[in-house]
C-alpha cells in the first residue's frame, strides 16, 4: 500500500490550492479516505472524509463551505479543493485510507486509518 500527497504549496490569504492523493498497491474503490492536517505544535485534525464509493462526505467545521473532497476510483486518486485559504489551514496535510465492506462509511478518527501517505505543506501567508 502506498499513498503519494501533493499538490501543496504557499499561497496567499483567499488563494486556493488543490490536493492529490494517488494510491497503488491496493483495490482502491475498497477503501475510505480521509484528509488530516497537523500544524507544528498542534495536534492532528480530521478535516475532510469521503466514503468508497464517492456517495458520502464529511467535513470539519474549520473548513465546511471552503473545502471539497472528490475521487476518482479510476485514477486511483483522491483530491482536496481548498478555497479562500486562511493562514490558520498553514499546515501539514496527509491523506489516509482504511478498507471498509461498505460503501458508504466514513471514518473520522485517525487511530482508525491504518495508511497514510507522508504528508504535503501548505503555507498561507502574504
């Protein structure tokens, strides 16, 4: 199993960025994904969830409204739509996945995601 982040970057206040997550090694569409940020000395924080299926998503209210989780299972890859960036979303951003039987679970804790990928920088700064 391997995850591959990217996508991160310093942009401005109001700026947007977009996140990739490509996965190998496993059948992707058995999996639910989720998004988690860590900013230094803070603890980590679930921020966006998608189920396997792409039918059902959740968010943190730290970035409802601003942020959007999207997969695509024949890329084997899931995405994070940031918008109107704050400097607050500075940050640490690692996708993580769990296998699930079902295909609209979600999984919002992160000692419930046995793979994660290492991790892209997001700095928001003027």
């Amino acid at each position: 199993v391997q995850l591959q982040a990217s996508g991160g970057g310093l942009v401005q206040p109001g700026g947007s960025l977009r996140l990739s997550c490509v996965a190998s090694g496993f059948r992707f569409d058995d999996y639910t994904i989720g998004w988690f940020r860590q900013a230094p000395g803070k603890e980590r924080e679930g921020i966006s969830y998608i189920s396997s299926s792409g039918g059902r998503t959740e968010y943190a209210d730290s970035v409802k409204g601003r942020f959007t989780i999207s997969r695509d299972n024949a890329k084997n890859t899931v995405y994070l739509q940031m918008n109107s960036l704050k400097p607050e979303d500075t940050a640490g951003y690692y996708c993580a996945i769990r296998r699930t039987s079902s295909s609209r679970e979600i999984y919002s804790r992160d000692n419930e995601y046995p793979y994660w990928g290492q991790g892209t920088q997001v700095t928001v700064s003027s």
